[in-house]
C-alpha cells in the first residue's frame, strides 16, 4: 500500500511538454538509456536544484554522503519549505561537528540551496540519520565526504518515506521487534514499521542479522528495489548491499519512493 505507480507499472517520458516545447535530456543520459525515465523526472522536478541547466549527469559516478541529504530531502521539499521547517525547530544550530555551520543560532535565511547544512540538519531533526560510526571522540558525524553504499542509502530512503507514519528516535536508541521465526528480533534502531516477510531474507547477501536487514527488505517490499540479481524458485537474488551507491540507481530509487 506504501509502494508508487512508477514501481509497478511502465513508465514513458515524452521528449515534448504539452506546449510542443522540447524538454531535452543530458547528454549521458539519452533516450533508451537504462536510466533516462527516472533522470528526466528527477531533472524536471529539480531533485538537484538547478539541475535543468546542467548539460551532463554522470550517471555511474558515486554518490557522497552529503549529496544524498540533498537529494533525499530535495525529493520530499521545496527550499522554502525546508528553511521552514528548519526555524520551526530551532533555527541555526547544527547537530554534526563536521559539517560545515552557518553561525550559533538565530533565524535560517539560505533559500538557495548553497549549503550542504541544510540538508544535513533537516535529515537528522527529523530522524533520517543518527550520523556516521567513523569517530572514536565523544563528537556526532556525519562523515558528509564520504561515499555511500547501497545499504546505507536504504537507511535514509525508508526512514524519510515512513517517517510520518512510523516516528524514528533522534536520539538513535535501539529497538527490537519480534518476527518469524520465533525468537528472532531485528534491530530497527528506532524505526517501526513492519516486514510482510518477517525475518525470511529476499536477498542471499542480506541475512536478517544484517545491521540494514529491515531497510532493504522495505525497499523490496514497496519495489523501490528489485536487487542486483533476480530471485529463482531455487535461489534468492542479491543486493549488493556493500557496494557504492550511484547517482543513477539513486534517482530511480528516490523517483519510485517519492513520486508517484
């Protein structure tokens, strides 16, 4: 019930709007390109702000850490609305000792999507993330340079879709839920949505021990993702959650999730 029409159904993009004005595409990603019908929609609804003016996508480049807070939350917000949200919660004041901070506090004023603050502290108010693990000091990172795995990204993509259903803890407290079979609980680290499947994996490479277990079995659930490779009556498909993420499987993964 959670998942979108592009997941389910094929989905065309017209080269033309209804004005007969031509919406051209990025160069590396023409038409017939594995990726084009998720790129364009990302492209035309400026997931990326200022996106439409770019002439090249770089669709198998990675994706950092502070891209996809501006990504993710760019999927669900306008500028305006997050500068909103962010002084209806306390203004300036940032949450991560390595990002970057406008000041010590008083009111957001930035509508232009210049700072990778913004984005950052939005996700963590609002329980996308609890930070990196890459710190051995009493400090809270994010470690915003570093490169995102696709296990990673399916932490942030089911948490800011089911968020306004089934609350996160900010605080990162842990909590268990009991699923088949009896006996077995999965971390959710604060998110408590449900698994139709309980604890029987969809991927080989992801066992339900898996510190990601529940976010991809989500992200398969709703068909935000299929996997690398494809489930037989004999054998599970794979994931791949380890490896790096790129900026053209996330636009198809953030399209399925946001835009239905």
């Amino acid at each position: 019930q959670w998942g979108t029409y592009v997941a389910h159904y094929p989905l065309t993009f017209p080269l033309r709007d209804p004005y007969n004005n031509s919406i051209a595409s990025y160069s590396d990603v023409p038409p017939g390109h594995p990726f084009f019908v998720y790129v364009q929609i990302a492209k035309q609804t400026e997931i990326d702000p200022g996106s439409r003016s770019a002439t090249t996508f770089n669709p198998n480049g990675s994706v950092l850490r502070r891209d996809m807070a501006k990504w993710v939350v760019r999927a669900q917000m306008n500028e305006g609305a997050i500068t909103n949200y962010l002084n209806a919660t306390g203004g300036i004041f940032c949450s991560f000792a390595d990002v970057q901070c406008p000041g010590s506090s008083g009111t957001v004023t930035d509508t232009t999507g210049t700072s990778e603050w913004r984005y950052i502290e939005l996700m963590y108010r609002r329980g996308y993330t609890k930070g990196c693990n890459a710190t051995s000091d009493a400090q809270r990172r994010f470690c915003p340079a570093d490169q995102l795995s696709r296990g990673q990204m399916s932490a942030f993509i089911i948490r800011a879709k089911m968020n306004s259903v089934f609350a996160t803890v900010t605080s990162g407290a842990a909590t268990t839920s009991t699923c088949s079979p009896t006996g077995t609980q999965v971390t959710q680290v604060g998110d408590q949505f449900g698994l139709f499947a309980g604890c029987n994996p969809y991927f080989s490479d992801v066992p339900n021990n898996h510190v990601f277990f529940s976010f991809i079995q989500k992200m398969r659930e709703l068909r935000i993702s299929n996997g690398t490779s494809h489930s037989s009556a004999t054998a599970l498909g794979t994931y791949g959650p380890d490896e790096p993420l790129t900026r053209g499987q996330l636009m198809t993964f953030l399209v399925r999730a946001f835009f239905p």
